[in-house]
C-alpha cells in the first residue's frame, strides 16, 4: 500500500517526505515564502501523473514486444473558472507506430492508476492528534 510520511520542521516550508527508503525535500517558491529547495506538493502530483503514465505505457509497449526508445509525459496542471484542477498531459512514445497503436496506447495511459485516482474523485479521511 503506497504511504508517505511527510515532516515540516521550523523552517517555512521545507519538508521531508520519507517514501519507502527514498527521501525528496518539497518547498514552496521564494514568491510564495519559500526557499525552493524542492517541487512543491501539486508539482509532485504532477510529477506522479507523468510517472504512472510513463510506467503504464511502457509496460504494454514491452508486453507487446513494441520496440521503443523511450516515453516522454508532461503534466501541466491549471484551475478553471470554478476552482477544479485541470492536469493538461502530453505523451511521446519514441518510435514508429501506425495510429492503431498509438490509439491504443492512449487508452493504456488513461488507465494508469494515477490517472484513474484522479479522475474518479476521492475521500480523504484525516484526524488531527
């Protein structure tokens, strides 16, 4: 079950995020208070969104035996006028592919399970001790 642990400290805002045996430090923008030491939380769910669909992708491209050099994901995330996220996503599959695949592909991507958290809308439980 995936889990982070993600701990502030004094210093605004600069936080250590403790992910299985890896840690990634987050921060805010000098802009916004600061020291930009690390991405900040919607960029990591960015990040995560292109990570899944890269990941996703690749593991058809290798059951299929689609030879690859490589998939590339941008995520840009904005708001429109009521407030909701919108995560603009952008994927290159390095190679030759007819649109058959590259259809298909794109069907893949839509299912990682990132991709499919987000859409589908989530409860958060939280209790403060």
């Amino acid at each position: 079950m995936p889990t982070a642990k993600v701990t502030l400290g004094n210093e605004d805002f600069t936080a250590s995020a403790t992910i299985r045996n890896h840690k990634v430090i987050l921060d805010e923008p000098e802009a916004s208070g600061g020291k930009d030491k690390g991405p900040t939380a919607m960029e990591m769910v960015c990040a995560a969104l292109a990570a899944c669909t890269v990941t996703t992708v690749k593991m058809y491209l290798n059951h299929k035996k689609w030879a690859t050099e490589g998939v590339i994901a941008e995520v840009v995330q904005s708001k429109d006028e009521a407030g909701r996220n919108i995560f603009k996503r952008s994927i290159q599959v390095l190679g030759t592919f007819d649109a058959e695949q590259k259809n298909r592909m794109l069907a893949i991507a839509n299912k990682c399970p990132v991709h499919k958290a987000l859409e589908a809308g989530n409860t958060i439980e939280t209790t403060l001790t």
